[in-house]
C-alpha cells in the first residue's frame, strides 16, 4: 500500500493555474514530490529520465495532447507501466472508452474536488493512508 508522502506524480497540463491547483490538491491528500510539465513532449521527458508513481495529464493541450501522451507512454519501455489518469473537462463516454482503450487507468472530470481526485488515485494506486 503506498502511502501518500512517498508517490512521485507528474501532473501535466498546458495551463498554469490548473497545474498550481492540482499541485494544491495532491498536497492536500499528502502527495509530496510532485513533477510539472506544460505539454506531452516535456512530460514524456520526464516520464522517461525520473522515477514516477502517477501520471495525471490533461487531454486538451497543445504539441501533444493527452492521448498522443498516454500512447508515447505506453509505447515506451522506461515509462509504460506508470499508471495514467487523464483529465478532462468533457466527460462524455467514447473519450473515456477511447482513453481505456489507449490505456488509460483511470479519468477525472474538470472541475474537482481533492475527495474525487484521492479516489481517482486510489482505484489505481491503492489506499494513500
């Protein structure tokens, strides 16, 4: 069982507001080494030089959006079996049936709460506590 303090999570997102508050939300349920990126091809940088525990990514970004970024993770021998929430303000069914399709462990609907974001994770990771 993982403990909260010790997950290493790349939260990825083009917009910096909602980088800081989902930074502020995993601080919030204990998560304590939290990586950035502004787009698939930095979060890819990362996901393949640093050890990670989570993925959380937004779907509509630019140079590489959250899918083509879930399937480069997939694709890639260092970074694939990191679990990956997708993010998205849509929460209509054939995205998400495309994203699981793609891999995707779990999704989050913008907006959200910390309790929604702590149980998005712990369906994948396990109980935080």
């Amino acid at each position: 069982m993982p403990i909260a303090a010790a997950l290493k999570v790349l939260v990825v997102d083009d917009q910096n507001s909602v980088r800081q508050m989902t930074r502020i939300t995993l601080e919030q349920i204990g998560v304590r080494h939290i990586h950035e990126a502004e787009n698939g091809v930095q979060a890819m940088d990362t996901a393949s030089t640093q050890p990670l525990d989570l993925i959380i990514s937004d779907y509509n970004m630019p140079e590489m959006d959250g899918m083509e970024l879930l399937r480069s993770v997939r694709g890639h021998p260092a970074a694939r079996r990191i679990p990956f929430i997708l993010v998205t303000g849509r929460g209509d069914r054939e995205l998400v049936v495309k994203a699981a399709q793609a891999g995707a462990n779990n999704y989050v609907v913008k907006p959200f709460t910390a309790d929604i974001l702590k149980t998005k994770i712990e369906q994948v990771v396990g109980r935080l506590s």
